[in-house]
C-alpha cells in the first residue's frame, strides 16, 4: 500500500519543483507526452470546467442582482447601496453552500481515510503532516475544486470592476495558492484551508449586511461589530492559519516553492489589508465623513466594502454642494449692491417729497414765482 503522502527525502530542488509545476506546458509542448498529461492533469477538461462555470456564475450573478435590486426599489436604501447589498447575500450564500459542504466532505471522506494512519504521522509541522494527505479520488477532488477556484475567479473579475485592486490582488493569490494546491492534489490542506477561510468570510458578510442599511445613529453598535471581525480576524490570521497552514508547508520535507510563494504573498498582503491598517488608514485620510462610505464613521467605513458607484456617487454629490456653495456666495456678493441701490432709491423718493411739500407751502403763501425760491431749493437739494 502506498503512502498517502508521497513525500521525497532530501534537499529540495527547487528548479525540479519549478519545472513540475509547469509540466502541463512542457507536455503540451512535446507531443509523446501528450498521453501522460491527459492521464495525471487533463488540462483542457480544467479549462473547460473553469469558462462554463464562470459563465454560470456570471449569468447567475447578474440575475439575482437584478432581482434584488427589483425588491428593494420601494425601501429608503441608496441606489449605491443596493448592489452591494445582492453582492453581500451572494456572497454568503455561496460560502455557507461551500462551508456546508466541505465540512460533511471532511468529516465522512477524508478523516476516516486519516484515522487509518495516525498513528504513522507525526503532528509536529517539520516532519509528515496530515494536512499534506493526497487524494487518490482525482475526479471528485477537481471537481468541487474547480467550482470554489472559479468563484474566487468571479469575485476577482467583480471587485476589479469596482476598481478594488487590493482585492483584486488579494483574491488572485489566494487562487494561485488554490491553482497549486490542485495540482498536488493536497486534499486535507484544500478543505481544511478554504473550511477556514469560508467561516471567516460569511462572519465578515454578515456583520457588512447588519451595518449596511443602517444609519449614523448606531455608532456603538458598529464600535461592536468591528471590535468582533478585528478579534476573529487575529484568531484566523495570526494564531490558526499561520501555524496549521503556511509554516508547515515552509517546513515541508517536500517543500513546494510555487504553493509557498503565492500562499505566502497572499498572507502579507492580508496582513496589510487586516482591519487594524484599515482603522488606521481612515483616520489619516478619511478626514471628511464624505471621504468614505462610512460617512464618518471609522467602524462602518471598514465593515462596508467601498464600490464604484459609491465613488460615483460621492463625486456628484461633492460636486452639487460645490455649485450649491458657489452659488451661496455669489448671492451674497449681491447683498451690498442690492441694498445701496435701495436707499439710494429711498433717498431719492424722500427728497422728491420735501420738493412737492415745499412747493405747495409756496403755492399757499403766493411766493411760487420768486426766482430766490429756486436757489434756495437747489441749496436744499445739495
């Protein structure tokens, strides 16, 4: 019986790993080989598989937005806001599916295949890990793999859409890590890893779809909710997936440089993209509640994920409050013209009057025809 792990001894070669990784390529390339690639990595069935589920995913996604944004035309939520708000339930619908199913996958699958040969492992990370098991059921590991590669793919393609290239950074390296961990046919490291990742996520979904329809006025709550992700976030983060994960695959007895070079980059950049950096980032340059879509507020700018039509928004709305204000202004330059032109009119209208009494005083008294009368009204006058 072979051993699950199949698992060289000595250095590492890295230039053979390098090479191994990209054998598809060179099998493609040389036509004897053809054969054995259609046996070990049928590449064009995994080509195949990836373009019509991401067309799936893509016709699936537009219409449950679509659907959503129908049934949420008669509340008070923004326009910017509804998209985000499909994209939020998808999202948590899709890891809770996955989640469901890995967890079933792992507890009737894989841990009765383990619990044979616990006992020939050690757990320590620098030796033989369990997590490194290799599956022997090809078909059915590339089948459910596929499916989770591809979403990450649809998610990568939305978010570079809305112009969110950390994210876009962020969900390629994970689904290179993912590419890599399908190649070798890690199992146990595959569920384990997107168990994890998946739990983490729908708690992160759910906690932007409690604060997304809400206003300003739950400050407290929001200082909650971001306390929480920030807490689940150090558990996932810094104390689970570095020591049952990424150490071990850098310790490896048969180390993998092209799954510890993605694994690792897409562990940095979470780091840089953790929500302490986060808070830390809002309070330098979000200086203005409309500078982000947390509206001020540094918890619910972190919880809720920015999008294009935000930033759309947010520009015709700076741009209404600067015509308003420019318009302001110019009303009130006018002031002080409008008003000297007023008592000016009032002075005029006043001395007209004294005119007209003073006349027919000397009408009255006979003396209208003396010539002195008329100096006398223009000295008035001056």
């Amino acid at each position: 019986m072979t051993s699950i792990l199949d698992m060289k001894a000595g250095p590492p070669d890295y230039w053979a790993e390098i090479s191994n990784f990209f054998l598809p390529l060179k099998y493609l390339i040389t036509n004897d080989r053809f054969d054995s690639m259609v046996r070990d990595i049928d590449l064009y069935y995994l080509i195949n598989g990836v373009f019509w589920i991401f067309v799936a995913l893509s016709c699936g996604y537009y219409a449950f937005q679509r659907l959503f944004q129908f049934f949420l035309k008669s509340s008070s939520m923004k326009h910017f806001q509804r998209r985000l708000f499909a994209r939020v339930i998808w999202n948590i619908a899709f890891y809770a599916a996955s989640c469901l199913f890995l967890h079933f996958y792992n507890e009737f699958m894989i841990l009765p295949q383990l619990m044979k040969n616990q006992g020939r492992y050690s757990l320590f990370y620098s030796s033989d890990n369990l997590i490194f098991y290799r599956s022997h059921q090809a078909e059915k590991f590339q089948f459910y793999s596929i499916f989770i590669i591809t979403f990450y793919l649809h998610g990568a393609w939305l978010d570079f859409k809305d112009a969110d290239f950390l994210e876009v950074g962020s969900k390629g390296l994970y689904l290179l890590s993912l590419v890599a961990i399908d190649v070798y046919r890690y199992e146990n490291y595959f569920v384990g890893l997107n168990l994890t990742v998946g739990l983490y996520s729908i708690l992160t979904e759910v906690l932007a779809l409690l604060v997304l329809p809400s206003t300003n006025s739950h400050r407290i709550i929001y200082q909650v909710f971001l306390g929480l992700r920030i807490m689940v976030w150090a558990y996932v983060f810094v104390n689970l997936l570095p020591f049952k994960y990424f150490i071990p695959t850098l310790f490896a007895k048969n180390f993998k440089l092209p799954l510890n070079v993605p694994i690792w980059l897409w562990y940095g950049l979470s780091i840089w993209n953790s929500p302490v950096l986060q808070y830390f980032y809002h309070q330098i340059y979000h200086t203005a509640p409309s500078d982000c879509s947390g509206e001020g507020s540094a918890a619910k700018c972190i919880l809720v994920k920015d999008t294009s039509e935000f930033r759309h928004y947010k520009t015709l709305k700076k741009a209404y409050l600067e015509v308003k204000l420019a318009h302001i202004r110019t009303t009130s330059n006018s002031l002080p013209s409008e008003t000297s032109s007023a008592s000016a009119k009032t002075f005029q209208a006043i001395k007209c009057v004294m005119m007209l009494k003073r006349k027919l005083k000397r009408i009255r008294e006979g003396r209208g025809h003396e010539p002195e009368d008329d100096n006398d009204d223009q000295a008035v006058d001056t």
